[in-house]
C-alpha cells in the first residue's frame, strides 16, 4: 500500500468556513422549479404547492443559500410576470431552454420557499434583455420597505416586510455566444457599473457579482475578467466564476482530478482581480463567487433540447451520479474550502432533478443522490477555520491534468467546540495509508471516519427504488496515538475524519 502524510496545526490559517460556501441554484430550468421544488397537487405538496420532501431533504442537505431564477433563463426573464395573482402571469417562450414558462412560480413563491427551506436568497437580475431600470424595479420590489408603487405592490401582493435580499448577481454568463443578450467584455462591464451603481443607491446594503466567465475553457477567458473589471471593480463585491466537470469519456482518472482544475481556475482570477486591483489602485481584495459548480455530463444536452418542441417542464439534464461522481464532488468541496480567504459564496448547480443532489419524480418519491453525502456531511462539519495542509504522498499519471496528488485534504477547525474535521479524498486506484500528525492539538482523539469509496463498484448510481445504494459507511474510529493517527484511505474515496479534544 502507498503511504502518505500531513500535518495539521491550528496556526496555518485560511479563514472562516463561510455558511455561503454551502450554497445550490434553483433555476426555471427543465423539473428544478416545476416537479421539483414546486408541485401544487403532488400528495407531499404544502397548500402553496411547495414540495415539502424537497424541502425537508434541502435542509438535511445542509444549503445555506440558494441562487434564483437563473442561470441562462435569467437572460430573457421578465421578473415582473412571476409575481401577482396566478390566473393572471402570462405564458412565455423560454429562449434559453426552449421551454413554455408558466410564470405559475415567481419570485413571492421562492421567498416564501426560501423561508420554509432556511436558506438566504441570491437574486440575479436580467441583464441580457433587459437593463439599468429593470434591475432597479426588482431590487425595489423586493428591498424597498414601502410608500412607493413597486414596494407598495408587493405588500399588496401579501409581503408586508422588505425580503431583504442582501446577494444580487449582475446578470448571468454574458461572455458566453449561446446566452440571449450575449455581449462583449466592455459593452457588459459598462453596464454592470450602471447597473450597480443605481443598485447601491436603492440599497447601499445589497453586495454584487460581476459576471467573470462561463468556464475557463472560454476563448475570452482572463481578458474577460480584466475587462469587466476595470468598469466595474468599485462597484461590485464578487468576480463570479462558473465550471462544470464533465464524466463524459469514461475517465476515471482524469474526473477524479477536477478538484486539480478548480484550483488553478480560482488560482488564475485571483491573479487577474489582484492585478486589476494594482492598476486601479484598489486596496480592497475583490473575493469570488464560484456560483454555477458541479459534474455534468454535458454530452447528453444537445439530445434532451432535441427532442422537443416548445413544452412546460420537460425533463432536462436530469444525471445519474454515480459513486465516483460523489468523490469528486466531495474534492471540488475540498477545493472550494482551502479557497475560504478569497471564494466568499458558492453554489452547486442545481438543487433539485437538474444535475442536482436531489431527485424527484412527477407526482412520486424523492431521493437523494449519491452526490448529495459528501455535500451534506461537508456542510455539517465544515465549522469554523479553515487549517492549511500540505500532503506529502504519491501522484498518478491523467490524460486530461498530466500527473496529480493523489491525496487532497483540507481541515476545519472549531477552537471554541474543540472539534476537528480533516476531508481526504484518495483519487488513486489503491488504497492509501494516511499518517496524520495531529501533535499541535495534543488532546485530539478520534470520533469518526465515515468513506464513501468508489472503487468496487465506480458506476453504482442511486434512483427510487434504490435510494441508498451509494451511501457513505462508517469505518474504524481513528486512533491517535501520541499526536499520531495512521488511517487506511479506501481507494477511490472521499473521506470525513473527526476528532475533538479531550476535556
Ligand atoms: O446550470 C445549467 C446552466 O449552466 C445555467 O443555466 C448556465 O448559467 C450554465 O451554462
């Protein structure tokens, strides 16, 4: 077996594990709003229609914050058909999904889900179709206490009290040809700038995501970024960054090494942000908002776009994940965590039947994915500050990344509780032996390691009728024995070790 190590010691300091760090998406798209969180009529469904397996399974999933409409359906959006009376919200095209909107679910129903799902709302404005004004009727809508016409609407429309939206995004992947309203770097930083700045005048409060690029494959990718920010820097809180991994080609040993990916993209626009920052003479550090990340099997969307003509809620890019997908999601969290100084917000795209955690069928059960365990467990222990660490083991070769560790880890910290967690994931394709040295906490002891590992059966995948065949197991406690702890890592595993002090 190969042998690795690290060192953990409460002085090597990222930051604070950030509640919005935990976050997911709920865009108009395919079954995430309709038959998802939304079902008026399904046997779980609350009087307002609000599924409330879904909801109870959102907490469980441990989500701080939520990112609604859109994605590329914000695009098009007319957020002002989504609210009112339901007999009266028009019918629309979706462009972006070639999808028919009821507009039957708005923005009063999702606050209203956000509320029974405990998790802080993250709007995005229309900045593709739509403009300076738009983005401020919405913000008065939702912000604006009252006494004028649109705060006055939605006290009429039976919220007496602001919503209080504190996240807002610029807009949604504008660099990108295939959005409705595409545009180039200067064209959306000027408007970007004006948009926020009228923003910040209706609520100095709000904080506001520039739009960086749809992925880092992006031809424009780091010029994009650049440019947007010299319009924007002063105005804005967040660059945001988008990437989706792709299991496509049957790759184990490459997707098992996203986490690799993630960190060099968050890597390269911090370089760009602090750069931009040094031109502008900014002091202020710009932080980033990873707020579209997942695996996606992205092959498959062309034929589920293809099918069809104009439907309402057709099933779209409803994945499977699978065993080894539930790995890298728990290395992309790992990735998302070391970033805690500079990634401030992140959300997992999407939260319910869209390559989400969270599945449902129409009218019938929910369950949770194989991917919804890391997350969960993640969100859970994942308190307090985030500890730096360096393993030291051995690499494996990858076709996509050349040659990767194949230990990642990352700790978090709770100095008041006394309690530790280390996440490990072992991507390589034996088992690993982890000599952890704990010896600057000298009253560590073990109290649980639970693995979900891929190895045995790497395609296992969970549905209705067998909702727990991909689960995390709970393995050994871990020993520590004079500072020392020496943990068989499964291979192909994601990994949560946990240890608290001795009292
Ligand atoms: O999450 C699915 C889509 O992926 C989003 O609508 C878009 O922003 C991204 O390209």
């Amino acid at each position: 077996m190969q042998t690795a190590s690290v060192t953990i010691d409460p002085a090597f300091r990222v930051g604070p594990a950030d509640r919005r760090l935990f976050g997911s998406f709920v865009e108009h798209m395919g079954r995430c709003v309709y038959g998802g969180i939304f079902e008026p009529g399904h046997p779980a469904a609350d009087d307002r229609g609000l599924r409330t397996d879904v909801l109870d399974l959102t907490r469980e999933l441990g989500v701080s914050m939520v990112r609604y409409p859109g994605g590329n359906f914000v695009s098009g959006y007319r957020w002002e058909d989504g609210v009112g009376p339901a007999g009266d919200r028009p019918r629309r095209l979706d462009l972006a999904w070639k999808t028919i909107e009821t507009n039957a679910f708005g923005l009063d129903e999702f606050m209203v889900w956000a509320r029974a799902a405990e998790v802080e709302p993250m709007m995005a404005v229309n900045l593709g179709t739509r403009g300076v004004q738009e983005a401020c009727d919405l913000l008065e809508y939702a912000n604006h206490p009252g006494g004028t016409q649109l705060s006055d609407l939605r006290r009429k429309h039976g919220a007496e009290e602001p919503y209080g939206v504190r996240l807002w995004c610029l807009g949604n992947e504008l660099d990108g040809p295939w959005q409705v309203g595409h545009k180039t770097a200067d064209e959306y930083g000027r408007l970007a700038a004006e948009t926020a700045r009228a923003m910040k005048m209706i609520d100095p409060s709000v904080s506001l995501v520039a739009c960086g690029s749809s992925n880092s494959g992006m031809p424009t990718f780091g010029d994009w970024e650049a440019r947007v920010l010299e319009h924007t820097y002063e105005h804005v809180d967040y660059i945001s960054l988008h990437n989706y991994y792709d299991p496509s080609d049957g790759d184990v040993d490459s997707i098992l090494a996203s986490g690799v990916d993630m960190d060099a993209f968050i890597d390269s626009v911090v370089a760009t942000a602090d750069h931009v920052a040094a031109k502008l003479r900014q002091r202020r550090k710009l932080k980033l908002s990873f707020d579209e990340w997942n695996v996606w099997y992205q092959s498959r969307l062309q034929a589920d776009l293809d099918r069809r003509g104009w439907v309402e809620a057709p099933a779209l890019i409803e994945d499977d994940f699978t065993a080894v997908d539930a790995v890298v999601v728990g290395d992309l969290l790992i990735t998302l965590l070391r970033h805690a100084d500079r990634v401030g917000v992140a959300c997992q795209a999407q939260l319910a039947n869209v390559i989400a955690p969270i599945r449902t069928h129409t009218g019938g059960p929910a369950w949770r994915q194989s991917i919804f365990h890391p997350f969960a467990l993640t969100a859970r222990y994942a308190r307090g500050t985030v500890l730096r660490t360096e393993p030291i083991g051995p690499e494996y070769d990858t076709a996509r990344y050349g040659s990767v560790p194949a230990l990642d880890t990352v700790a978090v910290y709770d100095e008041e509780a006394g309690e530790l967690a280390v996440f490990a994931v072992n991507r390589g394709a034996g088992d690993l032996a982890l000599d952890l040295d704990l010896r600057s906490l000298p009253a560590a002891a073990g109290v649980q390691h639970v693995t979900l590992a891929a190895a045995t059966d790497p395609g296992a995948v969970n549905s209705a009728d067998a909702p727990d065949r991909v689960i995390p197991r709970e393995l050994d406690r871990p020993a520590v024995d004079g500072g020392r702890c020496q943990i068989r890592l499964p291979a192909r595993s994601w990994n949560l070790l946990r240890f608290a002090n001795r009292r």
